[in-house]
C-alpha cells in the first residue's frame, strides 16, 4: 500500500500524530484508541509496510516512530495539516474563554 493511501485511515494520521517526535511502544500507541490491541497492531503493520514508521524491537516490546525522512513531501503536507488543526483549536479555545469572562462579568453587574 502506497504511502498516501496507507494516511488516509484517520486512525493511521493520528498514529503517525503520536509517534512523530516521540518513540512509544505499541502497547503505548493502543492505550490511546478506543479499538482493540489487535486493530492497532494492523494499522502500525500498513503504516511500517507503507516505510512511515520505523519499528525498534527491545526483548518483547516493540517501539515504533514516524519515519519523516522516507515520507518525503508527505511529512510536510501531514505536519502542516496539523499545525492548521491546532491553530483552529487554539482559536476555539481563545474564543470560548472570550464567551466565558463576557458572560462572568455581565453576571457579576446585574
């Protein structure tokens, strides 16, 4: 499976999204979805076959990390998707604080 296919599962970007600056463990990767070990370790089998992730094995565990490098124009394109997807939720946030102190200070003067 070609790389732009193997991203275009949302749970397969938000795998790549927890490994790119950090090394977790599969066990780690699964904690953090709501599907079994098993549909995870299917998904980090597409992401490595698809050269995303590289896998470091240490005894029984296995650690696995985006893998920029290979990816090529698609690192940049995934990073910058990100980067958008934060600013809009640092938006909402700002906005929501906005909302709550307007709304603190008209209760505070009936």
């Amino acid at each position: 499976m070609d790389a732009v296919r193997a991203v275009a599962e949302p749970r397969r970007r938000e795998i790549l999204r927890l490994v790119w600056d950090a090394e977790l463990s599969a066990g780690e990767i699964a904690e953090r979805f709501d599907v079994t070990f098993g549909a995870v370790s299917q998904h980090l089998k597409v992401l490595r076959d698809s050269g995303l992730v590289t896998l470091r094995q240490d005894g029984k565990k296995r650690f696995y990390r985006a893998n920029r490098e290979g990816m090529g124009p698609l690192a940049d394109y995934l990073q910058s998707m990100w980067a958008a997807r934060l600013g809009t939720l640092a938006e909402l946030a700002e906005a929501a604080e906005r909302d709550e102190r307007a709304g603190t200070s008209e209760g505070a003067n009936p």
